[in-house]
C-alpha cells in the first residue's frame, strides 16, 4: 500500500524552531536525514516545504478562470512542513514507521498518514 | 450519535440505549409483536456464535472486509425473515455459510477483480478458529475512533443488524449505517491489516479490545432496567467476548480481571432495580439476590489472573468490586482495604472519576466533611458528569447543607441521560422538598 506522509507542525512549534540557535537546528536537520536513510527501503521520496506564507493558491474562480490568492488554501494554525511517500504492507507497517519519526524531528508533532488512491 | 468518546470513564456517553430489538423498523421499546422471548435468545446466540466466523472466513478469503462484512449481514437479514416462520435450522451456522457462499459467488460474478477468488469459494468454506480474533483486533484497531471500533464489533463479530446498533445506542439506522459505511472504507482504504498483532504490540493492542469490551458491556449495563428478555443485551455479547479472548488468552491477566469484573457486576445486576425498574444503590440492595456462585468463581478468576504476576486496572477494579460482592452487609464492607485498591488503581490511572469513587470510600472512613472536601476538589475535572453533583449533593445533605444538596441533585439530573438514574435523583429531591 501507498501512503502520503504529512509531517505537521503547529505555528508554536515553527516559533520555538526558529528561536533555536542554528547548530540545534543543524543537528535535528542531521537526524531527520538519518531517519530517512535508515527507512530507505519504504521511503519512495521525501521533501521539506517551505513556510505558508510562501505558498501561494490557485482557485477555479466565476467561469472556469483562475483566480490566484496568497497563503494556503486549508487555514489554520497548522503547518505542513514536509512530506513523504512511502510504499509498506498495511496501515500497521506505515503507523510503525511514522511512530519511529517521533524519536528523530521533534520539530513535528504530528504525523499525518494519507492513503493514496491506486490503480 | 455524534457524542464523542475519548477515555475509559466515558461508557456513558457513548449512548443510553436500553438494549435492541430485532425489530428492523421499530425504534420503541415495546417487545416485538411478530417475535417471541425463544426465538429472539435463539437468533441472538446463533449471530453471536457465527457471524464472526463467517465474517473472519470470508475476510481471510476474500481480502475485503467491506464485501465479507455486508455478505454475512445479508445472510443474517436473510435468516432474520425467514427462521421466525420456517424455525431455525438444525445447523444454524451452515445455512448461514451456504447463503453467504451463494451471495458471495453473486458479488464476485459481478466484480471482475475478484474473479480469482472464486475458485476459493467453490471448495468447502472451513472457518479457522484464528478468523474471529482477527477480526476483533481489525475492528478494535486504533485508527478507528472509540465509537467505530464498539459499533463494528457489535456488527461484524456479534452479527447485530443495523437497526439493533440504532436502537442500542438510541440513534437513527441512517446515521449509523452511514458510520458503518466510513469505517468499512477506512479499513480496507487505509489498509488496516487483518491479523494477529505482532508480540511486541500485543500488549497494546489487546488492551484496545478489552477497552472496547467493557463500553460495550457498560453501555449495555448500565442502560438494562434487568427485565428486557426482549432485547439483545449488549453486556451478555461483551461478556461472552471477553470469555473467549480469555480462552485464547490465557495467560494475560488482564484479560481475565476483565473477566471477573464483568462477572461481578453481572452477579448482582436483578437486585440493581426494583419491580418497577427504579434503580436501588449499592447500600439498600437485597444481597441475598446476589448470585453467589458467579460472584465465587469471579474471585477463583482474580486469584488465576493475580498469580500471574501483573497487576492491572482490569484486576484492581475487579478486586474492588469484589470486596463489595463478598462483603455479607453494607456494614461488613472492608472499607480499609477498598481505600487500598483505589490508591493503588490511581497509582496506575490518575483519573479524577476514579478519585471521586474513591472519595465516597474515604467517605466511610473519615466521615462526610473530609470525603466533601476531596469531591470539591475535584469541581474543575467533572463539572460535566452527573455522579459527581450526585455524591456532592450526598454529602451537602449529611452535613445538613439541604439547600446546596438540592442544587447539586438537580445539575446532576439535568446531567444523566439514563432514565433509571433519572428517577433515582428525582426522588431524592422530592425526599429533599420533602425534608424542608
């Protein structure tokens, strides 16, 4: 099975990342890439988003025209600071691995696991 | 339905439901007119013996739960029409495989990704006796909510129809077959596995079945007035659950604290009401209606589970009840020793609901102003639950506060949802109105 994993993190938890001095942030930064080479056997890709306020969204506006916004579309305090697309057995296989994130990125609190709709 | 359910003290609020009917369009309480008591036990205990085996079969085979699931659900409609008129078969749980071999046969024809299961359901269908377990752990695995996992195992492994779920937890059958819809396709979307938990998750995980167990018996416990025969009794299929995760499980203590205290409550549920079905507290409770070897044997299984070396909330809270069940007067209470257990049970729970039980044991011990002032402390954590402005309100009227005492009866009445705990707080206020 395919999974989307989500690594949320709250505006709180950005705040208090960003208050850490650099070297702790390299550090957490060095065990995050531990973390997915350690699970490279599951892990199909992996990537780091930058902050909302760089994101920018794309409606289907009156008439089928595009309207674009600033931000994110999903509101709220909540971040998605990075994804990853891994391939496992089951639901229990997928929860072990974003279990084991915990020990590793305490930046993200939370770890969101979206099936992906397959052929 | 729509109440959320998060912690182990909230059985209550799952719903109050006063067991089911097998009425499909009744939502009333009124006993079935086209059904009688027999046949009614009967269809309850043939469902709870075979269509979680049919369903784990099924799910092995086909790799679907949500197609084994409504397969065996038809099957059993398909009985609930016709053995009322034509009797029950003399092997229940093959007619029901053979119908649901056929309506599974039906759906794979239909549904040509399936056609290479079909060879599997032309050979003899033969249940391992791991299927129902299995099933148990899908249904009680903790990606579904608190509500899902009880209303899927009352539906998959006890075989419940929609409409008996709707009527045990007082909702409509929409909203629960809408429910039942979701959680069907989260497990097989999400891919929720159909197994044994590993060994090292087992603990874990087996604690999530046992949880979901004794809500359903909660719910089915506390909302029985003990004159229902007409109902199927959700407490009587958590029971029986239990009984067999504790044969596979034999040597997991909880399991069988769990077990015991499930029996214990059981062992004294005919003198919780009067004839009218008002509910009698645990003080003025006629004793000698208690069944006594239910309530010995629970103790043979405290003994079993606690040499095994672990003690758990499940055996403390069965060790609880049990000194109440062998205590021969209210007065003969071992009040010393229940304080213990609390402080132990707390030691492993910090939960306010479990400090307010043991508050009214205190109660026994230290007299009413010191249990009242443990309660108050309490206020922030259950302004929400109804016992607590009810034992509050106990000890405001010992300590002769009649006024406080009423308000504390009334918040808790306008609290409870269950119509037997209902009329007990009203009495106790008009005993109040009365006093005055």
């Amino acid at each position: 099975m395919k999974y989307l994993l989500l690594f949320c993190a709250t505006q709180e938890d950005l705040a208090a990342w960003r208050a850490l001095p650099e070297e702790a942030r390299a550090q957490t930064r060095v065990r995050s890439a531990q973390w997915i080479a350690e699970h490279r056997a599951q892990i199909r890709s992996n990537n780091g988003l930058h902050l909302p306020h760089t994101v920018t969204s794309v409606h289907v506006g009156a008439g089928g025209q595009p309207l674009v916004t600033d931000g994110p579309f999903l509101e709220g305090t909540e971040v998605i600071g990075g994804y990853a697309e891994i391939e496992v057995a089951d639901l229990d296989e997928a929860l072990q691995l974003a279990g084991s994130w915990a020990d590793h990125a305490p930046g993200h609190r939370v770890v969101e696991i979206w099936p992906v709709v397959e052929g | 339905m729509g109440r959320s359910c998060a912690g182990p003290s909230c059985g209550r609020d799952l719903a109050c439901g006063r067991g089911v009917t097998f009425h499909a369009d009744d939502q009333q309480d009124a006993p079935s007119p086209r059904l009688d008591g027999e046949i009614q036990a009967t269809l309850s205990t043939v469902f709870r013996e075979e269509a979680g085996k049919l369903v784990g079969a099924l799910v092995r085979l086909l790799g679907n739960f949500e197609m084994a699931e409504e397969i065996v659900q038809d099957a059993l409609l398909v009985a609930l029409e016709r053995w009322p008129i034509e009797g029950v078969p003399q092997r229940p749980g093959a007619w029901l495989l053979t119908v649901a071999r056929r309506r599974a046969i039906d759906y794979i024809r239909r549904d040509a990704r399936y056609r290479d299961k079909l060879a599997l359901l032309e050979r003899p269908v033969v249940p391992e006796p791991d299927d129902r377990l299995r099933l148990m752990f899908t249904c009680c695995h903790p990606a579904l909510s608190r509500e899902t996992q009880v209303i899927l195992t009352l539906r998959a492994v006890c075989g419940f129809t929609t409409a008996q779920i709707a009527h045990a937890f007082l909702a409509s059958e929409s909203a629960i077959s809408k429910r039942l819809v979701r959680a069907r396709q989260k497990i097989v979307q999400a891919g929720i596995p159909y197994r044994v938990p590993r060994e090292e998750d087992l603990d874990e995980r087996l604690n999530e079945v046992l949880t979901v167990l004794y809500l359903m018996f909660n719910e089915g416990y506390l909302a029985s007035t003990g004159s229902v025969p007409t109902h199927r009794d959700l407490a009587e299929d958590a029971v029986w659950l239990v009984a067999f995760v504790a044969r596979l499980y034999p040597r997991e203590p909880e399991v069988l604290g769990l077990l015991a205290l499930m029996r214990l409550h059981l062992a004294r549920v005919d003198a919780r009401f009067d004839g009218e079905g008002k509910l009698i507290l645990l003080p003025n409770q006629d004793r000698s209606r208690w069944n006594q070897q239910m309530i010995t044997e629970a103790g043979r299984l405290i003994e079993q589970a606690a040499a095994l070396g672990h003690p758990g909330p499940y055996q403390i809270q069965a060790a609880l009840v049990a000194c109440h069940a062998e205590a021969v007067s209210w007065q003969a209470t071992d009040w010393p020793q229940i304080l213990a257990l609390y402080d132990l049970l707390l030691s492993m729970i910090p939960s306010p609901v479990i400090r307010l039980n043991r508050a009214v044991a205190l109660r026994y011990m230290a007299g009413p102003a010191i249990a009242l002032s443990e309660v108050e402390a309490l206020e922030h954590d259950l302004e929400a639950y109804h016992l607590f402005h009810a034992i509050r309100g106990a000890f405001l009227l010992e300590l002769g506060c009649s006024e406080q005492a009423q308000a504390a009866e009334m918040r808790a009445l306008t609290l409870t949802g269950n119509q037997a705990e209902q009329s007990l707080l009203h009495q106790r206020i008009l005993a109040l109105n009365y006093e005055r």
